[in-house]
C-alpha cells in the first residue's frame, strides 16, 4: 500500500492467535459493502483499517478503527434511534471489531484486554449483528483470557469502597391493602393458563414453573459478578423513568454493584437491560421460556427477555405496555400493584407522546386533589418472591417496587 509503514514484528501470544483465528481468512470475508447512506469517505476509512489489519500494521489498524468509530457514533446519536440506518450500525460493529483485535496483538496486559472488551460490549449494544455474531465470540474469548484475579480496578470515578456485603437497609412493606390479592396457581396445564387467564386477561402468579431453571440454584451476586463483572452495560440512574434527574449511563457489572449495591448509599441505579442475555450467553443458558408463551402468535424468536436488576427501592412507575409480559422473580422480592385497562381514565396516563403508556399517580403516595378518581378503582397486589412468575396481560396497568436486592426476568410476548 502505497505510504504505509513497514509491517510490525509478528505478533504472539495465544490470545491474539485466538482472535486471529475468530477472523475470515481474507480482507474480503469481512463483508465490507455498504449502502448509499454510509459517507464514502467513511467506507474507503474502513476498508483501510481492514487493510492495514490484514498486512499486519495493527498500530496503524487501531488510529484508522479509531476514526471510523469516531464517525460512526455521530451518526448513531443523530435523531431518534429507530431512524438510524442499519449499515451505520455495522459500520460501527465493524469498527469495534477491528479495535478490539488490534488493542490485543501485542502481549496484552489485563487493561488492554479490559479495554478491547469494553469496546466488544459497545458494539454488541450499539452495532449490529455482523459476520454471524463474531463480537459474541470475540467477548468469550477476551473474557476467557482476564481472569478475575487480574481484573484491573475500576476506572477513577465516585465509586465507593467495596464492603463485604450488599446493603440491607429495611424498605417498608405497603400498608395493608384495600385491594385483592392475584390468585396462584401451581403449575397449570396450557389449557388451563389459556382459559383462564390468557384468553380473559386475568392477571395470575404462577409457581413452581422456573423451580427447572439453572438461575435459580446458582444465581447470586457473586455469581454474577464472576460471570459478567467485567461486562459494559447501561445502566438507570435515579429511582423511577419519570424524575427529571433520570439518566442512563454505561458502566462495567462490577462498577454497578459497587457503586449502587454494596457501596455507600448513592443515586439508586436499576440495570434494565433489554439486550443483556444476547451479550451474555453465560447469563441466557441459566433461564428458559416459559412454555406458555407457545400459546402466543409469534415464534420464540419473537420473544423479547430482559434482564431487571437492582437494589431495593427502585420503581417502575404505573404504567401498560403493548404486549403480554411473564415476569419471573429469581432473587429478592417485589410489590406489584396491577390494574385493568378499563380503569386507563381513572389512572391519568402523561398526554405527551413519550409517557402515553404511564401514569402520573404515584401509586403509593397519590395526589389525591389532582387525581380524585385514582381512590375509587379497584386493583390487584402482592409481593412476588423468587421462584414466583407473575403473569400481567397485554396492557394491564402495573407497578413494581423492589423490596430487596432483586433480579427478575421478564419474557415480552404476543
């Protein structure tokens, strides 16, 4: 190539070797087409760091990855996320991709591991799916190859010191309640779900249906901390989506715990995560799909898993949402109240376009002057622990409350 530096020492160790062998074999089987919307110039960068990559100048692979990157998050945070075009998406994958192999061709030291997997993480979250999920395989084998014992510390920020255990502090159960219990049920045929339940939209908690998933002998927060502490995530800042201090922030499994788990009292932060059992299949292996979700239209790849994990004290305000949801307890408890979508009007839904789908009561303290009817409606409640899964129709009202260091799943279906 015209201009380029001379090729650099060969590179050695088994982890670059490992990744190298994660690689197509040629430039070419990376699959660098892109659309029109993708800047040329861009593309062309791309091509280059490529290039550089497969004639072993990977210094120089990292400054043209670095630039791409550069570039393609600009256009990822331009607009509204559904408008973003998909090839601007791959051409960030690919970005990442590349990085995260040259960050490691030299004998790498656990930060630059770190590093190139902190850059895998944000393309799993932000990019998308290239080279048959090649960033999955390139995260285990980063992960593979950094050892907890030679984790580097977290990055300078307002952590606390790590104490032993997670906090406790007592979050206060509700007051006795005017309202009904959700009935149980233990392990009901389909049939049974399906007429009793599914079919009227009546709210029902199931037990005994997870008791078969391997999280629920060996999830904890230990276990989760050597599983994905290394991982990146966003993670929610403030207690409940609806305060105007809300945010959201990315930040390592380990940064999290210490920060709003097991370090001083802080902002409450809630990992939601809608993608976290695609970026770790560790995680994904450990739960199933409940098999009354067959009743539904779609296919199980249909299903949407997410991952709600956090300390007590966190809210998921009065809201509804577009589909059926299971939401099974795995650790710690929770208070849900739940409400028919007849009472939508009495429950005073935001009119902005956003919060359409939220209310704006606060269930447990309600302004009782601006919201006189909220008092009258009837509602179902109850403390779901672990082992509980909770069905909630497809637009039924619902508020969750954590009492405990809680992780749930829940399974969005139609």
């Amino acid at each position: 190539m015209a201009g380029a530096s001379a090729p650099e020492a060969p590179a050695g160790g088994p982890l670059w070797e490992a990744l190298r062998a994660l690689l197509p074999d040629t430039q070419e089987g990376l699959a660098l087409d892109l659309g029109a919307s993708v800047a040329a110039s861009v593309a062309r960068l791309l091509r280059r760091a490529a290039a550089l990559l497969y004639g072993g100048q990977a210094r120089a692979c990292l400054q043209a990855a670095d630039a791409v990157l550069d570039y393609s998050w600009e256009r990822l945070n331009t607009g509204p996320w559904r408008d973003v075009d998909k090839d601007w998406r791959r051409v960030y994958a690919l970005g990442c991709l590349l990085k995260a192999v040259c960050l490691c061709r030299a004998p790498a030291e656990p930060a630059a591991v770190a590093e190139a997997l902190r850059v895998c993480d944000m393309g799993l979250l932000m990019g998308a799916a290239i080279l048959g999920d090649i960033l999955l395989r390139v995260a285990a084998v980063l992960q593979a190859h950094l050892p907890a014992g030679k984790r580097p510390p977290p990055r300078p920020g307002p952590a606390q010191p790590r104490p032993k255990k997670a906090r406790s502090a007592p979050v206060p159960l509700p007051e006795p309640e005017l309202g009904s219990a959700v009935p149980r049920v233990r392990c009901p045929s389909l049939q049974y779900f399906g007429e009793h339940f599914l079919l009227p939209g009546r709210p029902v908690i199931l037990e005994g249906v997870t008791d078969h998933w391997p999280c629920m002998r060996k999830w904890s927060l230990e276990y989760i901390q050597a599983t994905a502490g290394c991982r990146t995530v966003p993670v929610e800042v403030g207690s409940r989506y609806t305060d105007e201090d809300w945010a959201q922030r990315l930040m390592t499994v380990d940064e999290f715990i210490s920060t709003h788990i097991t370090g001083e009292p802080r902002d409450i932060g809630y990992l939601a995560q809608h993608q976290l059992f695609d970026q770790i299949p560790e995680l994904r292996q450990d739960i199933g799909i409940p098999d009354y979700c067959c009743l539904g239209d779609g296919d199980e790849e249909h299903i949407t898993i997410n991952a709600w994990f956090g300390p007590p004290g966190t809210v998921s305000p009065l809201h509804q949402d577009p589909q059926q949801n299971f939401l099974a307890q795995v650790m710690g408890r929770k208070y849900i109240r739940l409400y028919s979508p007849r009472e939508s009007e009495a429950l005073y839904p935001h009119e902005t376009h956003l919060l359409h789908n939220t209310s704006q009561v606060d269930v447990e303290n309600p302004d009782l002057e601006r919201f006189p009817r909220f008092a009258e409606i009837p509602f179902l409640s109850c403390v779901l622990g672990p082992g509980d899964m909770l069905f909630i129709p497809v637009r039924y009202w619902h508020y969750v409350r954590a009492l405990d260091l809680s992780f749930s799943v829940s399974f969005w279906w139609s």
